[in-house]
C-alpha cells in the first residue's frame, strides 16, 4: 500500500485533527531549521493536536504518514543547510489576496513549530543581539506572509509601497530561512 500524504489525511475520520499539508510541511521546516535537533517522537504529536493517541484507524497509515514526515524533514534539512531550500510549489504569491491559502498555511504551521523551539532560538540568539535581530526579521517576515491582510494596512500607514514589500519578502524568505538555519548551525557548533 503506497499512499500519499493527501490519500493518508484525507483517510483519518476528523481530518482537522491534523494539520493539513502545507501547515505540516511548514512546521517541519520550522523544525528542520532549528539548531539543536529534537527527535521526532518529540514533535510529532503536535502534528494532530498534540494528543498521545494519532488520529489513523490503520496502524500501517500511522508508518506511512511518518516516513513521509521523516523524509520532509531529511529534505528540508539538507535543503536549508545547503542554501538550496525553496518554497513549496503550492505556495505562490496572489494578485487578489497577496498570498495564496497555502502559502498562509504554511507560514501558520511555521510560526507553530517556531513556537515549539522558542526558548532554544533565543538563548542562542538573544533578542538584544545582532542575531537575535537576523532570527526577528524572518518571524516577523513570516507573521506578514501569514497574515497580509492586517499587514497590508500598516505598511500602508507607513507610506511603503505595501504590494512590493510583500513580493520582496516572499522572494526572500528562501535565503534568509537558509541564512539563518545556517548561522544557527555555526554557533550551535561553536558552542559545543
């Protein structure tokens, strides 16, 4: 039986008890990003709600869908420290909405798993530090992307040329997510 991610969500009895495939593949970036792994046993769970049972009748989609995960995060994680990484291609910038659903998707479940490696992010890059600012202006770049609609209005007020800021950020996201996974990396190491 060789399922997809889609086949596999679409399967479980209450789907929106999952996050749905772009809030998943963002929360494994998130993950993918941080500096100090965190075996999966540790997150995954967050992935449907943060309950000790998953949401898969059949014990063999539980396999799958975690192989699937593993895999994302292998990608992800060579991609990022590699500066290769690149947004998924469902997610795209929008003439009417700025960005597309699933590029909101995926910057929710991002902000999710950033949430979850918050307090590693900031004790290696305080907020008070040149890092810390690096780590901050990707947050901050991904709260916009998530959330255009109220960031529209204040990058107007502010007399920016708000459509191109968001076009200019999208197209960044890819080296500053690298950027920063790599830096992180670098002092993580130095630590040690």
């Amino acid at each position: 039986m060789n399922l997809t991610l889609t086949e596999i969500i679409a399967s479980v009895e209450q789907p929106e008890q999952l996050l749905n495939e772009n809030q998943m593949t963002g929360f494994i970036v998130a993950l993918a990003a941080t500096p100090y792994l965190i075996s999966p046993e540790e997150w995954l769970p967050y992935l449907w709600g943060g309950s000790d049972v998953a949401p898969f009748a059949e014990p063999s989609h539980l396999e799958i869908y975690c192989q699937h995960v593993v895999q994302q995060w292998n990608s992800a994680r060579e991609q990022l420290l590699s500066g290769s990484w690149q947004w998924p291609t469902s997610c795209q910038l929008d003439d009417e909405e700025i960005v597309n659903q699933a590029t909101r998707d995926f910057c929710e479940g991002m902000l999710q798993g950033w949430q979850l490696t918050k307090d590693d992010w900031e004790a290696l890059m305080p907020p008070e530090t040149e890092n810390g600012a690096l780590l901050g202006g990707v947050l901050l770049s991904m709260t916009i992307l998530y959330d255009p609609e109220t960031s529209l209005v204040t990058l107007n007020e502010a007399g920016a040329d708000a459509i191109a800021q968001f076009e200019e950020i999208y197209q960044a996201m890819p080296m500053m997510l690298s950027g920063l996974s790599q830096r992180a990396l670098a002092i993580a190491e130095s630590d040690d």
